[in-house]
C-alpha cells in the first residue's frame, strides 16, 4: 500500500517503523531533526513540509494513496491536513487521531470522509474503566462477532501448579518470567503466571476467583495519581460508574483544573509536600484500586510499588514506553496502555482487520488473536477448513457461541467464527492461512 503519515512523534514514528515493511510510507513533519533521525533508522520517505498546506501533496497527485494518517499531537492539525491532502489526492481510507472527544459526537467524520477517529486517552481510560467489572482480571478484551472476553489474571503466589479443567473457558495463553507462550492441552499453570482465558465472563469469572482468592471481589474506592488529561479523563470514567475517587497530584494548578472538570464529584488532593502522611490522613490505605497515570512510566512503577507497600492489592501502571513492558509484568503491577500505545496499537488493529477478519494483539503485542466470521453469502459456506498445523498457535471454530477445536477437517456453516491464537512468531503464517481460506 501507499501511506502517508502526517505527524514524525513517537505515534507516527513506531507505525512507520511497522509498516514500511511491505508498505510504501511517505511521513511529513515541520521538524527536519525528527525526520532526520527516522530516514537513518528506516526504510521511508522523509518530506519536511506543513501537514495543512495542500501544496505539501502535490508532488503525490499521480499516485493512489491507500491509507492517511494523521497522527499529530494538535486535533485542528490532524483534522485539517485530511482536509487539505483529500482536496487533492484520491485517498481509499483516513485515520485521525484526536485528543478531543467531542468530536466524535459531532458531523465532522462524515463531512470530511474519516474512515476511522482513534481518540487515544478515552480508549485509555476505558481500559481502565473495564477492571471494574472484572475485579480480578489484569486485562479485558471485547470483540465484535461472540460475547467472549480474553481475561487475563495473574496466578496467585500461593497455587500449586495445577491443570484447567473446563469445557466452557480455554486457557490461549501464559506468560512466565517474562516469556510468552501459547499452551499445550495438557500444560500446567504455576503461581505467579499470567494467564489468558477465552471464554463467557461468567465461566472465566469463577477460574479467576480461584486462582486469585486475595484480590477484592468489587472495586469501590479508587486512587488515581496524577491529573493531567489522563488522570482527569480516568476518574471521570470511574465517576460516570458511581465509583469513590481520589485524585492525586502535586501540581496545584493541576488540582485547581481537575476539581474543576470533575465538577467536585472526586476528592482532589495535592502532593506538592510529599505522599509520606497522605495514606493515613487521606484514608488511601483502603482504596480497592490504585492507578498511576502519569506520562512518566518510572514515575508510576514508583508509587505503584508505594502503594503495593502500603497493601492496596491492585495496583495499575500506565505504560507509555514499551520497554517498561516487562518491568511492569515482574513487579506484579497490572499494565494499561498509556494513550500513544493505545493509538499505536488501535490504528495497527484497524489497519489489519478487514471486514470479515478482525485482528488484535495481546500480552505487549507478542501474541496476536484473529477471528473470521462466516457471513450469509461466503463462499466458505458448506466448505472444509483444513486444520493449520503450527505448535506455537491454537485455533476454533465457534458455532452458536460453543467453541469447538480444530484439529481435523470441518465443514463449516453460515454463522461460524474461526479463531486463531497465536505467538507474534507464528503471526505471519496464521494470517495467510485464515485470510486465504
């Protein structure tokens, strides 16, 4: 495909970085350094120019461009070089990031033809939001074609190693001592693993109770530190579902801003003399869940490893360096997208799944899912689905939301979902196969 990148930051750098293989990607930026340092690191088209100067395009007039991305930090900048780029190329599709969510409540993305708006601090405050119903899970994914959840809960310290036994949750995946890997019928869990399930949330919900027996049943009193956008944005998430908040900064101007937005319905506190008598004069002791959503990922290891010591039990860090990823994961903190990898990684999503093939990555993008339904029409109706033979991978075929493996020949039926899990290093052998049945 031809894509055009708007915007040289570390959103649009890493979406350069993974689509310049098999892609050609031009990306534009003011900042020449910025551009610099990406044309000696790969394989793409630099071009230093003003993203909401139609003249900034021309030299692609000949071309059909695929895919545009606007991936600046500026929403006016982002919408309008959409505006300005379709005034002159032929563009099939449009991804725009925006801080701002108002507008996708608004006419904007069908007066200018965006395909898809990707508004990273909701998507990472939701993520957040998404524990609440599921009190012992350290991630939750939704998907669009079953009501299936992939959970994923860390085993507690005190299980023996043991066998899931269950015929309605599968076990697709476990991550032990920084490695990851997809499991075996017969694989045993071991204390202190991640473990992923596939299944309805109330069959997942009785495992995690099991493997997890210390963590709170319901999350009421929450704790978030720090009110910037983010901080704001997941407290209003947490408020909106009837929940108690403290909110956390040292900035008093921060906290002026955040009291102000939240409307006082949370207890902002400030921090600008340290957090040494704050867990006891503020009761933050008690709080079922504390989340540290700074944009410094040091910063929230730091207080969640405060707040571990002071025996709040789920403790949840924003990532916004992937290199942290695993840091995070061996301390025992619970690990939420910050708002560059929430957009980083969503557009990617929107990029690789199509109409009938949706595609998401898990466990820090080294395990990806892919399902693929059977729609009235297909051309796979009454036909045999070869069983794809890898090691690294597990596939199903769910029919009428029973979840059957595919370890031999099936012929498959209007309705069907296929669905593969598979390690990042089997992805490329899996997406043929279930893109080519």
């Amino acid at each position: 495909m031809n894509i055009i990148i708007a915007g040289a930051g570390k959103v649009g750098f890493n979406l350069a970085k993974t689509l310049c293989v098999g892609h050609n990607i031009t990306i534009i930026d003011k900042d020449s350094e910025a551009l610099h340092c990406i044309q000696e690191s790969l394989d793409i088209l630099p071009l230093q120019g003003d993203i909401e100067d139609s003249r900034t395009y021309q030299s692609f007039v000949d071309k059909n461009i695929d895919l545009f991305i606007a991936v600046t930090n500026v929403d006016n900048a982002n919408l309008i070089s959409t505006l300005m780029a379709d005034s002159v190329l032929n563009i099939d599709r449009k991804f725009v990031r925006l801080q701002n969510h108002f507008f996708g409540d608004s006419e904007v993305k069908n007066k200018l033809n965006i395909d898809r708006m990707i508004f990273p601090t909701k998507l990472a405050s939701k993520t957040i939001a998404s524990l609440l119903d599921y009190p012992k899970a350290n991630n939750v994914k939704f998907f669009k074609y079953t009501n299936y959840r992939l959970i994923s809960v860390r085993v507690s310290k005190e299980i023996e190693p043991m066998k899931i036994i269950s015929k309605r949750v599968n076990l697709v995946g476990i991550e032990r001592k920084k490695d990851f890997f997809i499991p075996q019928e017969s694989q045993e869990i071991q204390s202190d693993d991640l473990v992923y399930f596939f299944g309805l949330d109330k069959d997942i919900r009785i495992i995690c109770a099991e493997l997890e027996p210390k963590s709170a049943s319901e999350i009421q009193r929450c704790v978030v530190f720090g009110a910037d956008d983010l901080g704001v944005a997941i407290s209003r998430e947490l408020l909106d579902t009837g929940r108690e908040v403290k909110l956390i900064e040292k900035d008093v101007g921060l906290c002026q801003i955040a009291d102000e937005q939240l409307k006082g319905k949370a207890l902002v506190i400030n921090s600008k003399y340290g957090m040494s008598n704050i867990y006891e004069d503020e009761g933050l002791d008690n709080a079922d869940i504390f989340i540290a959503a700074t944009n410094n990922d040091e910063y929230n290891i730091i207080k969640c490893l405060e707040a571990q010591e002071r025996g709040i039990n789920k403790v949840v860090a924003i990532n916004n360096e992937m290199e942290y990823y695993n840091l995070m994961h061996s301390l025992g903190i619970i690990v939420a997208r910050g708002p560059k990898t929430s957009a980083y990684n969503t557009i990617m999503e929107h990029i690789s799944s199509i109409g009938v093939i949706i595609e998401k990555s898990f466990c820090g993008a080294r395990a990806t899912v892919f399902m693929r339904k059977i729609f009235p029409g297909s051309k796979l109706i009454d036909k045999k689905i070869k069983h794809l033979k890898v090691t690294k991978s597990l596939i199903f075929y769910m029919r009428k939301e029973n979840l059957y493996s595919v370890n031999e020949k099936i012929i498959s039926q209007e309705g069907d979902l296929i669905i593969a899990f598979c390690t990042i290093a089997e992805r490329a052998k899996v997406k043929q196969w279930i893109y080519e049945l």
